[in-house]
C-alpha cells in the first residue's frame, strides 16, 4: 500500500486500478483508458485483471502477487508447498490465456525465479534485460522473483530494474511495442 501511495502521488494523472476483492498490493498505473477490471476468480493470490485500450487496440494485463505457501523452517516442506500452490496459479492463467485474444502483459512478484515452472510452462515470452536484473531484496538483491512476460502481439523495446526503495523487491520495468 505505501507504493501505491506513493506512486500515486509521483504520476496524478495516470488512472488506477485496485485489486476489486482486498484493499491490497496489487494495483496497475495507466496513461490509457481502462476499459475492464476483474479479479482472476480461483487464484491463489493476489491479482487482478484490466484491459487497457491504447489506439484501437484493447491490452489485456494480468498483475499478479503469488505468494510463498509455506513459511516452514524445513526448506523441502516449503519449497512442496510452494509448487504446489504455484501449480495452482499456473493452470488458472493457463486457463485464462485461453479465453483470451489480443496482446497480454502478465506481471508481477512470482516469488519464484525465471527458471520455475510457474513461469517457464506459460505461452508468453519473459521480458528479459541485459546486466545485473535481481529484485530482492531490495537492498542488495540476489534473485529474480518479479517478472513481466508478454505474448507474441508484443515486441520488447527496452527492459531494466529500477534500484528505487519503497518495497522489500525492486521493480521491473519494460518499454513494450505492437508488433
């Protein structure tokens, strides 16, 4: 919530969304109109759905916070857990992406790094840039757990990790195109 805040204060005139369900830390900043919100029904996690209209064209973003299943001392009760949940959200975007036509943007915190397979199994390209790209924690971060992935009716045109602190991660940030 702080980041909203502050984002909020830094860009006053993009539109916001928030997540419909909770008052959470899920929310998408836009310059463009916003022509749908929805929660992702089933999912375990935070996240929320908005389709975006920029020109003619209708974006679709998906923005997501899985969470860790387990906080267990035993890493390998934890790192189960934690797949399994992923499994989860993993079919319910599968699920998702099914449904829907035009260009996708899915991001947010996985909590996992790029080679898991709650990413890796998705249809959509990770949005990668070159040097150092960790995100956590944010002081002196050692992994990747946040992610931007975008289907083929997108083209990257520049991507990099923004060292600003106001979170324990630290943001992901891309220049997309249509193709």
């Amino acid at each position: 919530n702080l980041a909203i805040r502050l984002l909020t204060e830094k860009i006053p005139d993009y539109h916001l969304v928030r997540s419909l369900e909770t008052d959470n830390d899920v929310a998408v900043f836009t310059r463009f109109p916003i022509q749908k919100q929805e929660p992702l029904p089933d999912f375990p996690g935070f996240n929320l759905l908005a389709t975006v209209q920029i020109g003619q064209e209708n974006v679709n973003l998906v923005n997501l916070h899985l969470d860790k299943a387990s906080k267990s001392k035993i890493p390998v009760r934890s790192i189960w857990s934690t797949t399994t949940l992923h499994a989860e959200a993993r079919e319910e975007l599968l699920n998702h992406l099914g449904k829907t036509k035009g260009p996708i943007i899915v991001a947010g915190d996985f909590n996992a790094p790029s080679a898991a397979p709650v990413l890796r199994r998705l249809p959509l390209q990770e949005v990668r840039g070159l040097g150092l790209e960790a995100t956590f924690p944010d002081a002196f971060p050692l992994w990747r757990l946040d992610h931007i992935l975008i289907n083929n009716q997108l083209r990257v045109n520049s991507c990099w990790v923004d060292p600003v602190s106001f979170s324990d991660h630290r943001p992901v940030w891309a220049r997309l195109s249509f193709r």
